[in-house]
C-alpha cells in the first residue's frame, strides 16, 4: 500500500487531463453500477456472440497472413466474435493458398464467419453463370455466407484493377435473385452515403458492413502503390466518403423515414476508424437498428506475432465494454 501511495504523489501531477480532453458522449454514473458481467446478446447469422465485436476483414493468400488469420480465428474462439476473410479471389484460381483462409476449425462451429469476394469478381461469374462456385467456395470454408465488398475508387486507383460495368446495386440484386447464400455488403475504407446505404437495408442481406472513412483506406492504399503523377492527380478522392457516426446517424434516419417492411437488412456492422472501445460502445448503443462494431488494423497490430499478444488485447476490450455497459450511460 505504501508503493502504490507513493506512486499517486509521483505520478499526480502527470495525470491532470484538460477540459478539453473530456469525452461528452456519456454521463459517468459511478453509483449505479458495479463490477459484474452484464449478458447482452448479440448475433449475425444466427450465431450468437459474446462480444459485440466483428473482426473485419484482412488478407489472405501468403504464409504471413494464414498464422493472422488464425490468431484472429483462435481470438474469435476464445472471445466470441464473428471474422469475415480477406477477398477470397485467389480461391478461385489456386487452392494452394486455402490453409491460409481455413480458420473454421480453429473458430469451432458456433460462431459466424464469412468468406469475402469483390463486387467486380461476383459480376464475372454471375456473367459466366458461375455463381455455383461461390457456393462452392464458402462450402469448402464451412462458413456461413460470403461479404461482397463495393470498392470503386480503390479499383481505379489499383493499377491492375478492375472496372464496374454496371451499377453494383444491380450486379447485387441480381445475386441475390439466383442465391440464397447469407450476404454482407461492405465498402473498404470510404464509406457510403444515404442513397446507397437506403438501396441496401432494402435488399434481403444479413449485415452491412460500413467501412467507413477514418480507418485503413484501400484506395489510399493503392495511390500509394501508383506513379507518382497518379497519386498527385487523384489524391484529393481519399478524402471523400462518410464517417462511422455520419453512417450510423443516417440509417437512424433512414430507419425512422422508412417503413418497416421496407428495411429487410437484419444487422449492421459499424466499422471504418473504430480504434477505441468508447467509440464502438457508443456506435452500437445508438443505432436503432441491431449492430455491433467491426476492427481491423486494431486487430491487426496485435495478431502478426505470438498469440498472447493479441490475446491480451481481447481480453482488455473485454474487460472494457464490461466497464462501459456497468458504468457508462450515452447522453440522450
């Protein structure tokens, strides 16, 4: 007691926080809560987590990314969250690479996990008539459904990448029509706006996931792998895009403007920035639809080494959205 005594003088003068440093999203009620587990429920596809906590999708298809994936996958285990893989294309040209995106059986059965393909790559075999292969592909994952995601800009920016030839909601519907697969529609790291974001609550999808600007911004991304007359050109298009609370703010709009026989979209998944626990809890405690909030990067830095690293890290988000559910009430 008198080390730790020690340390309060020591160490008083080092912890003053500013005015300005306070977080004004909550009101603190230290009276009204205690140091105990509170049991929400949360679920995507009819799984239920532990945690509301999605581990958005990453990469596969080199060594170092299959011991990710399955730190990740061993994290989702032992915690209760949900994975979505990284873009699983190369799946359909080599199988030498599938031991990096087999993580279901270090996830166990219980909890979702979801394949991932682009919208561009989803047009091809819906051209083809193809669409057999994706259910072949999230089959052979044993997972629960397949992530479309809708990159544009990052395609245009990709020196390789491909093009839209249609509008996506289209390239969707038309999925949607001939498959019955459980769906996620995401963007990567821009976000969408209230037309599109209407357009998809509107489709029979299992999430949306925002990837929203503020986190890892594919399109920057790929500027950053261009010459450098590309990059300086098309720079100011890494700026445009939608925040995680701008997102959320409008499909609560949207939910109230809407009829509820409109909304067929069961979940969100509020992801793009989310760094902080607070920023997460406070996300998912003010949507009026169900969600729960999506990290990647944050997940990332602790999930290239020894598990224990990562494991860790779970295990103190845990411990912190104990604290805000017990102690912490969002400001109406």
């Amino acid at each position: 007691m008198e080390d730790r005594k020690k340390d309060h003088i020591d160490m008083a003068f080092g912890s003053r926080l500013e005015a300005s440093q306070v977080d004004n999203r909550f009101e603190y009620e230290p009276l009204l809560g205690a140091h105990h587990k509170t049991d929400k429920q949360y679920s995507i596809a009819d799984k239920p987590l532990k945690l509301p906590l999605w581990v958005s999708s990453m990469t596969g298809g080199t060594h170092r990314a299959g011991l990710i994936n399955k730190n990740l996958a061993q994290a989702c285990a032992e915690f209760g969250m949900g994975m979505g893989l990284g873009s699983c294309r190369i799946l359909l040209e080599d199988k030498n690479h599938f031991a990096d995106f087999n993580v279901r059986p270090v996830m166990g059965k219980n909890l979702p996990l979801f394949a991932n393909l682009g919208v561009c790559q989803l047009d091809e075999l819906l051209q083809k008539g193809e669409v057999d292969k994706i259910q072949n592909l999230v089959s052979k994952l044993d997972a629960d459904g397949i992530i479309i995601h809708i990159n544009p800009l990052q395609e245009s920016f990709q020196p390789e990448g491909d093009r839209f030839y249609r509008p996506a909601i289209e390239v969707l519907q038309d999925f949607l029509d001939q498959c019955k697969l459980k769906t996620i529609v995401k963007e990567v790291g821009q976000g969408m706006g209230t037309q599109s974001l209407k357009a998809l609550l509107q489709l029979p999808l299992e999430s949306i996931e925002f990837g929203a600007l503020g986190g890892t911004n594919f399109s920057y991304l790929e500027l950053n792998r261009s010459n450098s007359v590309t990059a300086e050109v098309f720079r100011p298009f890494i700026n445009v895009g939608h925040t995680a609370e701008e997102m959320t703010i409008i499909c609560n709009d949207l939910a109230e403007s809407m009829n509820t026989n409109e909304i067929k979209t069961k979940n969100l998944i509020i992801s793009g920035g989310i760094t902080s626990l607070l920023d997460g809890y406070y996300l998912t405690s003010i949507s009026k639809l169900p969600a729960v909030y999506g990290m990647g990067s944050a997940f990332l830095r602790h999930a290239m080494g020894d598990y224990s690293k990562l494991q860790d890290y779970v295990s103190k988000i845990a411990e912190g959205l104990q604290l805000a559910q017990n102690f912490l009430r969002v400001k109406g």
